[in-house]
C-alpha cells in the first residue's frame, strides 16, 4: 500500500501546503524593475547621492537574505522529496 494512503489527511495536507510555501520560496525572483534598479544604482556606484548609497546597501542585504532563504527551502523541497517521496 502507498505510503499516501497512511498518511492522515491533516498531516498530508500540511506537508503539501508546506511544499507549495516552499516551492514559492525557492521560485522567487525579484520583479525586473527592482532588479535594474539595482543595477543601475551599482553601476553609478561612485557618484551615489547618499540617499542613493543608502537605498543600494538596504536592496543588497534584501537580495542577500532573499538568497539564502532560496537555498533553505531548496534544501529543504530536497528532503520533503526524500522523505515523502509520495508528495512529488
């Protein structure tokens, strides 16, 4: 018998809304505005109005925190798939 089938419904529920939470997670990618944005600001790098430094410093830690959430929910997708290899 499929482990699907023993599994309760509650905890079969919680683990798929966790792996679509987490498929959102790892999916993300910032909106194309955004993303020149910050191109534009890092390329004008040297004559940055301190308002313009500021905004450039908080969107680089933004991107950074978002990266590492992108690799934990990869990591851990990887082992929702191992051990529930019936979520996939």
């Amino acid at each position: 018998m499929a482990m699907t089938a023993t599994l309760e419904p509650a905890r079969n529920s919680a683990l798929q809304a966790s792996k679509a939470a987490l498929r959102r997670i790892a999916s993300y990618e910032l909106p194309a505005e955004l993303d020149r944005r910050i191109l534009e600001l890092g390329e004008r790098q040297a004559e940055l109005t301190d308002e313009e430094r500021a905004e450039l410093l908080a969107w680089v830690e933004f991107t950074q925190q978002r990266s590492i959430e992108k690799l934990d929910a990869e990591v851990a997708l990887r082992r929702l798939s191992t051990e529930f290899p019936e979520l996939n």
